[in-house]
C-alpha cells in the first residue's frame, strides 16, 4: 500500500488545471519494455483519440499494468517512444491523472482531503479548492461523506474518492488500472454505469485496462487484445455500440457478439496460461 500511496503522489504531481474538454491525443510508436532479460512487451503502435476510450485485455502477466505505467511516465520503456499532446513521455506530465485498482487513498485524509490532493500539489489557489472539490465529490456520489477516512468507507466508495481525486484536477487523459477489480460484482457493474454516465457529462481521453471482457466492451470504443511473450497487439477490434450506454446495452445482440469475438481471441492463450508453471 506505501509505494502504490507514494507512486499516486508521484503521478499527481504533473497535474495540469486545463479543462477536460482541453485537446488531447496518446501516441505510441515501436514502445519495447524488459526487465533484465525479459522482454516484456515489444512494438506496441497505437494511438487513442481525443475523448476516446482505449480499453486494454489479454492474459495474466502480459505487461497490461507494465505498459499502463509506461504511458504515465512511472516507468521508463526501453525502446520507441510515446507521446502525449505532442509532448514525449519521458516522466509523469501536465494533464494526465491515473486511477489505481486499490485505490491508492492516503488513510490519514478524509475524502475532501485526499481529493483536494493532487490540487494543492499543482499549486491550485483555496478559493478554487473549496469550489472544485465538493463539486467532484458530489459528482461521484460521495456528498455527505467528506469528512469520512478510507476505513470508514467500503471499496466501492474508496474507488469513488480515489476517482473523484484524479477528476478534480481535470485531466485531458485518464489513465484507469483496472479499477474496479478490488470490489465485488455487484459494486463493479455500478461503478462501471458510474463512470460512464460520469464520462458522458465529462468526456476525456481514457486508457483502461481491465481483465473483463465484458467490462472492456462495455466501456470502449476499441479494444486492444494483447497476446505472446513478449507480448504484442494481435487484434484492434472496434466498439460499435451506440453511446450513451446502459444495462440495455449488456442485453443487446451486438455486444455478445463483440464480447464472443474478444473472448475468442483471447481464448486460447487464456488457457495456456492458466495451465503454465511459473519458474
């Protein structure tokens, strides 16, 4: 919990106080990643448009969180380069803010503090604090809560702080680490309508990586399927589900199709995986 506490410090500190509806565009070209003599990942190309959502899938251990990482600036990449609003990642920049899947909260704050955060690391006058925050707060249903601590609360309203926190600095990209995984099923199918009823209200350019498929359909207008070792983009499949999305959407024809056609890329290298012995 420290050092996912120290690395949300880390990647707060480059916040930009654009609007959200500022432009914002993520290129990657050729980016390679390795520790020592494993590569992890190799030649990953692709770009994500302003105010699209790019959602991430494959296998345990393909490097998804690795790679997520990499365009955040927490960690170097070992061959290419990425490049967000034209500007070359080299460390954690100016508009970009990343949600962690354990929340990464500091437990000392309460929720007004630790949304108010990242504001004050970016030198955000009071005045402006005390008008953004509740507006956050309240945004993800947390009005009433404010002066709460992260062990009063259930996962599902930490993740809510947790997103309200990157949200109150208006990022131009939202960089999401599977970020409902560390609550039950029925928390995650809320929070998912959360978000996107919350994107909807707010679009901004979003990376998010997750191990369901059916949250990665849900959410995105591509998904990205990463396959191998090292790990590559072995299919791009388009999201061509109407927005805004609903439970509806879940039941429609069309998203089985597109969550059978991930799955069946994913498929059979799910179950290698499953079998494979670590050594």
């Amino acid at each position: 919990m420290a050092n996912r506490t120290i690395a949300v410090a880390t990647a707060l500190t480059g916040i930009s106080t654009r609007s959200a509806t500022a432009a914002a565009a993520i290129r990657l070209r050729a980016v390679a990643k390795r520790y020592g003599a494993i590569d992890v990942f190799r030649d990953i190309s692709f770009e994500v448009g302003e105010r699209e959502i790019v959602a991430i899938v494959g296998p345990s251990g393909c490097g998804k969180t690795t790679l997520l990482r990499c365009i955040d600036g927490l960690l170097m990449i070992d061959a290419g380069e990425i490049v967000i609003d034209e500007q070359r990642v080299s460390s954690p920049i100016a508009g970009v803010a990343m949600v962690f899947q354990h929340f990464g909260l500091f437990p000392w704050k309460t929720v007004y503090a630790n949304v108010a955060y990242g504001l004050r690391m970016a030198g955000v006058s009071k005045d402006e604090i005390a008008r953004r925050v509740p507006a956050f707060i309240n945004l993800v249903g947390l009005g009433g809560f404010e002066a709460a601590y992260p062990y009063q609360m259930s996962g599902g309203m930490q993740q809510r702080c947790g997103l309200a926190r990157a949200l109150a600095v208006e990022p131009s990209v939202l960089l999401m680490d599977e970020p409902f995984a560390a609550v039950d099923a029925q928390t995650r199918e809320i929070l998912q309508f959360e978000l996107l009823r919350i994107w909807e209200s707010r679009p901004t350019t979003m990376v998010f990586v997750t191990h369901s498929i059916e949250e990665a359909v849900l959410m995105g207008d591509r998904v990205l399927v990463l396959r191998g070792r090292p790990s590559h983009i072995d299919e791009v499949i388009k999201i061509d589900l109407p927005r805004p999305r609903n439970r509806e959407t879940l039941r429609s024809p069309r998203f089985a199709d597109l969550r059978e056609r991930v799955w069946a890329t994913l498929m059979s290298e799910a179950r290698e995986a499953e079998f494979k012995l670590e050594r």
